[in-house]
C-alpha cells in the first residue's frame, strides 16, 4: 500500500453564514442613515486552497474565500448603490488520515490563522457627465470603508485524490491526476475593529460590529502532483 506525498490545489465553491444584521440596522436606522437595503446572512464564496502534505501526514496549507453582494437604494435619484465585500486569507496546518486500500482517500482536521476583511461601498451614479477617465477622477462620488480583523480557522477537509499518469520520464514515482476536495469549518474573529477610509480611520464610531465569524463549507476541484511512498 502506499501513500502521496505531494502539492495540491483546488478550486472551491460553497456557503459561508455572515451576519450582517448590524449593518442592516445601522443603513435602515431612520435617525441615521435611513438607506433602505437589506442585506441577507448567507453567501456563495469563492476561492481557492492548496496544500503540502510531507512525510505521508503533515499537512501545511493555505486557503482564500471572498463574497460579495450589491444592493440598489430603491427609488433614489440618482442611483445609489451599497456593496459589501467579505473575505479571508489562512495558513493552516493539518494532520491526513488515510484510508482506502490505495490510500488516496484523506481526512485532514486542520487549525489556520490569517486575516479577514470587509469592504463596504457606498456609489452614486454619474449625473449628465460621460464615463471616463477624467470625470471617473475628478466627478465620482464614492465612499469606500474597510475594516480587517485577524481570522482563526478551525476545520476538517476531506481529499480525493487519484494518480492518473506515473511521469517515469522525469521523476520515478511522481504521479500527476485529478483531485476532488472538500471542507466545512468555523472562522473565529476576536474582538472589534474600527472601520477606516484609504487615508485615515473613520471616527471612534466602530459600529456597524461586522465579523467574518461563522459556519462554512465548500467544494472543489483541482490537481495534484505526488511522490508515492510506502
């Protein structure tokens, strides 16, 4: 029997749980802002992983996610649009279970560390002016916030991967073929951090309280490159 060493990456498509209640609250408060949008609690995100696996169980990793929505004001003149971007950045390290008589089925629980982040974007549509350079610089009216936070990641992933092609040319015992992966964890945001625009922070006002804190799972498809070992 034996066991893949090797790299291996993948694409990923799945469901992450965000509350943005706090936000929904803050744009709809009739004393505040009073922008009439609403913005659900769950995303598609898309994003990518790869991972090392060395001496048959080490698993050294990193993954990305991200979502995004964008809601119109109704009825406003001119249009008036909010978007929302969310997303994470983690390195992670795991351990592989292997099963299957080939040893190509794997069970990695893992713990990552890393950032996470929003990105909140307030537009209004150009009145009467051409779209271009010029006007983009000078005429936009646009107001970007940002807020980053740091990110723990604890999770179980599951591989799939199966040898196709032996590269006996190059290197005996390297492997190349197809890998199915997927992985469901929970993001731990500690503590509050402020908002801030692209030149200064946005006030003492740290409110809306928005975390990428949460349930996640996703999907994916990609390839790997092994060293087979017994």
């Amino acid at each position: 029997m034996q066991a893949q060493d090797g790299i291996y990456g993948s694409f990923t498509l799945g469901q992450k749980i965000v509350n943005l209640d706090p936000l929904n609250d803050r744009l709809q408060d009739p004393n505040g802002l009073n922008v009439d949008v609403e913005f659900v609690n769950n995303y598609w995100i898309l994003g990518g992983e790869g991972h090392i696996i060395l001496g048959k169980h080490f698993v050294i990793g990193g993954k990305g996610v991200a979502m995004w929505n964008e809601e119109e004001v109704p009825d406003s003149d001119p249009v008036q649009t909010v978007k929302i971007v969310g997303g994470m950045g983690i390195g992670s390290l795991g351990y592989a279970f292997l099963a299957g008589s080939d040893k190509q089925v794997r069970l990695i629980p893992q713990v990552g560390l890393g950032v996470s982040s929003f990105l909140l974007q307030n537009k209004f549509e150009f009145q009467g002016n051409e779209d271009n350079f010029n006007n983009a610089f000078t005429d936009d009216q646009r107001s970007v916030l940002t807020k980053v936070g740091l990110a723990i990641d604890v999770a179980l992933a599951f591989d799939w991967y199966i040898k196709v092609i032996e590269l006996v040319k190059i290197i005996p015992g390297l492997g190349f073929g197809p890998l199915v992966h997927a992985e469901a964890g929970y993001t731990i945001v500690p503590g509050n951090t402020e908002w801030v625009r692209d030149f200064n922070d946005a006030g003492n006002d740290q409110e809306p309280d928005l975390s990428f804190n949460g349930f996640y799972f996703n999907v994916g498809l990609g390839i790997g490159l092994s060293s087979s070992r017994q």
